[in-house]
C-alpha cells in the first residue's frame, strides 16, 4: 500500500500515474532527503555548519571592523526575503544591492560623523551662538567644508554612485524576471 503523502514510495518511478517529471523528481527528492541523516565525518559535520553562514564571505569582504556585521545580515535578509531571488544570478544581483544600500547608509553615517566632529572642534568659534542654535553650528560647519575642504562633495558623489548602483541592480533584476525563459532556465 503506497503512503498518500509520498506518491513515489513503493512505486517504481515509471508506473507513477498522474506526476509530471517536475513533481516525480521533487517526490524522489524529498523520499531521498527523508532518509538522510545529516553529515557523519568530521569534516561532513564541519562544512555543513557553514551552510547557515551564507552572508559570512560577503559580509567579511564589505562590512568594515567598526561596523556591524549583524546589521549587514539583516540587510541582505531583508532584501533576500522581499525579492526571493530565483537562482544564482538572482542572488548575485541581490548582493550586489545590499553592498550599494550599506555603502549609501555608510556615507551618511561618515556625513553625520564629521559635521558632529568639526562642530565640536569648532565649538570655540561659536561664541556668538546660543547653544540651541544647532541649524546655525551646522551652517558654519557646512560652510567650512566648502570653502576648505572638498570632503562633503565627494561624498555626495560617492553617494549618488551607491544609488546608481543599487538602481541598476534593481533593474537588471527586473528586467531578467520580466523576459521569457527558455524550458533550460526554468528547469534550474
């Protein structure tokens, strides 16, 4: 008597009635997955505790010492989930999305940093202000920054680069799940 919930068990593979080759070979699968007992080695045991560590390489290689790598993986997860990427190209563009979104929120970060840090620096030259007029301190500072320094403009540039980025990942993703696909493509 075969089990309802697995059309495969004791049925040879070319007498099951009704089943795609799709659904044939995704109840093979999961007969197949349902008798395995996980890695047995050491070595087994090792490469498959880093099967959770899927933004470890990427994280590593993006995330700065100072930074949070946790956030990075949220990010990336966020945007994982929300796009559900379809296969390795899909992932790779969606990587490439999360990298540009945490250099972007890393210029702003570096923006906040430094007109804090030149504020207080310049606190002394502030003797006309009152100590609410934060909007006048950061204009003074803003101000410096033109007039001495060039940082604020690439930044800014910087910046606008990371939205670019992130755009035309976004679209490159969009416009590969909108064309057709070939019976090879759908297969993976």
């Amino acid at each position: 008597m075969t089990n309802p919930t697995n059309p495969l068990e004791n049925t040879p593979e070319n007498t099951t009635p009704n089943l795609t080759p799709a659904e044939r070979r995704a109840a093979t699968s999961r007969q197949n997955g349902a008798k395995s007992k996980g890695p047995v080695t050491p070595e087994g045991k090792t490469r498959s505790a880093k099967n959770a560590a899927k933004h470890g390489f990427l994280a590593r290689t993006v995330v700065l010492p100072n930074e949070s790598h946790k956030r990075f993986a949220r990010l990336l997860k966020t945007l994982r989930t929300q796009l559900r990427p379809a296969n390795e190209v899909e992932r790779d563009i969606v990587e490439c999305m999360a990298v540009a979104r945490w250099r972007r929120l890393r210029a702003w970060g570096l923006e906040r940093a430094i007109i804090g840090y030149e504020s207080k620096t310049r606190a002394s030259e502030f003797t006309d202000l009152a100590p609410s007029e934060h909007s006048a301190q950061t204009a003074r500072t803003l101000r410096h920054f033109s007039d001495d320094s060039r940082f604020l403009e690439n930044l800014s540039r910087h910046e606008a680069r990371y939205d670019r980025q992130y755009d035309r990942a976004l679209n490159r993703l969009l416009h590969l799940r909108a064309r057709p696909q070939t019976p090879s493509e759908s297969a993976l």
